[in-house]
C-alpha cells in the first residue's frame, strides 16, 4: 500500500462537473480499491465544501487519495484529483 500522510488541515470543494462526471462522489472506508477490501461508506450527489485531513501519494509521490471530514464530521477517503483546492 502507498504512504499516507497527514496533512495541515485545509478546504477543498467537490464541484457539480465532477460529480456529474460519475453520477455521484463515493466515498470509501480506507484508501484502497474494493478489491483489497475498501468499503463504500457514502455517495456524496451535491457539490460540498471538505476539509482534507490526510493524503495518500502514489508512487511517484502525487497525491492519489484524500481522507475528507463533510457533512458535520463523516469522514471517508475519495480521488485526489475529484478535489478542487479553496
């Protein structure tokens, strides 16, 4: 599995277009794949403003996965690249 690292705290946004692009957000218990045993926990269908707690880095070092806090403390992991930084 790729390292996650906790981060500062800080906003980001899952926009209309992106959520359009998939029907919808998932959000997953871990950052890993349903194949390795990851859960879908919630399926955000409007855009949201998220505070991004936790990023997992590829092996190239990119940001692949972000642990959010939405909706009053849910938390749950999605694509980095579906967040638009604030």
């Amino acid at each position: 599995m790729n390292k996650t690292i906790k981060v500062e705290p800080h906003k980001a946004f899952i926009s209309e277009d992106i959520i359009s692009m998939g029907n919808g957000m998932l959000v997953w218990s871990e950052p890993k794949s349903a194949v390795e045993g990851a859960q879908v926990i919630d399926k955000i269908r409007e855009p949201i403003e998220v505070t991004v707690l936790e990023v997992q880095k590829d092996s190239y070092l990119r940001p692949e996965r972000a642990r959010i806090s939405y909706n009053g403390g849910r938390e749950g992991w999605v694509l980095y690249a579906a967040l638009i930084k604030k």
